[in-house]
C-alpha cells in the first residue's frame, strides 16, 4: 500500500466513521438510551479496528499480541472521548450567554483532556514496543494520529468560535 488513504475502501470507513461520531455526538446531546450509545460506539470500534488491521500487515504472532493491548488502549481513550463530548455539549450550553469563568472553565477542562489524551499516549508506547517491532509501533501511531486528526477536523467545522465580546 502506497499510502494510508491509498484505497476507496479506506475512504468509506473513514467517512462512514466521521458520520457516526456525529451520531453518536447527536446521541448524547439528545440523551438518548444507553444501549444506542453502546451500539455506536461499538460501530465505530469495529471500522476503526478494520481501519487498522488493514494498514498494519501484521504477522500472524503479532496480531495476536497486538489486539489485546489495542483494546485496552482504545477503551482509556474512549473515557477521554466521552469527556470530550460532555465538553462541547458544555460548550453549546453556554454558547450564546458564555461569560469569562465558562470560558476559563472549558478551556481549562479542554487543555485537560488534551494532556491526558498525550499521557495515555505516552503510557502506551512500551506496551506497543513489546508486541510490536518499532517500525510497526511507529506506523501505528501514525494510523491513530491521521484518524484522529480526520475526526478532528470534521468536529471542529461544526463547532463556532466564541463569541467574542466588544
């Protein structure tokens, strides 16, 4: 494979991803019931997990090392995922009357789970290096950053700047 978006396959369960992050943002704002939640997340576990399997040419030894502590990763960042939608659902409950301390309050919850997004990152990597030879480690975390970058990206459209005051 030439490049990480080389094939339309790879294309669709991206999109098909950033689609269902914004259902799953619409989910919780909402309130709806847990089991939908639990649905989607495990949709957009599974294309991401498809995502990855599919870029990382694993041997057959490697993979069966590699899962289990994707898995683990996956579900500490999940935590920070789910902080991070609380945060915009604060920050569109705020939006039109947002006063100094909300701002102050969000940017500092938002630098928060920025730096625990790098920790667990961090924590992580020698897990990765002992199931996985360094090139293989490197190409993984390049495959998380250009998903997340993606996801991103495509959440930060439909999030408006503050209003600034005059």
């Amino acid at each position: 494979m030439k490049t990480f978006s080389g094939t339309k396959r790879l294309v669709v369960i991206l999109m098909s991803m950033i689609a269902l992050v914004f259902t799953w943002s619409l989910c919780l704002a909402e309130e709806r019931p847990a089991d939908n939640m639990d649905i989607l997340r495990q949709s957009i576990q599974a294309d991401k997990k498809l995502l990855v399997a599919e870029n990382m040419q694993f041997t057959e030894a490697e993979a069966k090392a590699f899962w289990p502590v994707y898995d683990n990763y996956q579900n500490e960042l999940f935590l920070l995922q789910s902080r991070s939608i609380k945060l915009i659902k604060d920050f569109a409950g705020v939006y039109g009357k947002m006063t100094d301390a909300d701002a102050k309050k969000l940017l500092e919850e938002y630098l928060t789970i920025d730096g625990l997004r790098m920790k667990v990152r961090q924590a992580y990597l020698p897990k990765f290096r002992k199931v996985l030879p360094e090139k293989k480690v490197a190409r993984y975390y390049q495959i998380e950053n250009k998903i997340l970058a993606l996801l991103n990206y495509e959440i930060a459209k439909e999030i408006p700047l503050v209003k600034a005051t005059k």
